[in-house]
C-alpha cells in the first residue's frame, strides 16, 4: 500500500495533521489527525509498503509484541481506507 501523491502531514503542537495540497484539496474532505504511532505508519506507506513490513517495523521501534502491533496497524490501515488516501 503507498498513500496517494499529495498528501502532506505535519506536526502542529505535538498532534500530526494531514494536509491535502493540489488536486488532492478537490478529493479530500475533512481534517485528519494522528497519533505519534498512526503518524510512524503513515510514513511508512508513503514510500509504499505491506502489512507485514509495517508490523516488523513496528516491532524495530516500539516496545510492543506482534500481536499489538499488528492489531494497531490494521487499526491505521482501516483509517486510512476510509479517507481513501491509498494509491
């Protein structure tokens, strides 16, 4: 899974917003904010990447077991599928 181009995320007061620029203005609807760890996987699938590959970096950077990490990811994977900001 890869986020869509024109998406930006920034942080503003310790919260991760997520800002449409371009075309994306038109298509996106709304204000999305994120979490430190939904902000870590957002960053992971702009680049592009599976599940699988999220939850094992997951486990490189948090103190988590693989099933938390799993059901968290999921959790953001089902976040985002709903604002449809996957390519």
């Amino acid at each position: 899974m890869k986020i869509k181009d024109g998406y930006l995320i920034r942080e503003i007061a310790g919260a991760y917003v997520v800002v449409p620029a371009g075309e994306q203005v038109v298509e996106f609807n709304g204000l999305m904010t994120l979490n430190e760890t939904a902000a870590f996987i957002w960053n992971i699938f702009v680049d592009g990447a599976d599940e699988d590959a999220v939850v094992a970096k997951m486990l490189d950077e948090y103190d988590v077991d693989e099933e938390k990490a799993r059901e968290d990811v999921k959790k953001v994977i089902e976040l985002l599928k709903s604002y449809n900001v996957f390519e």
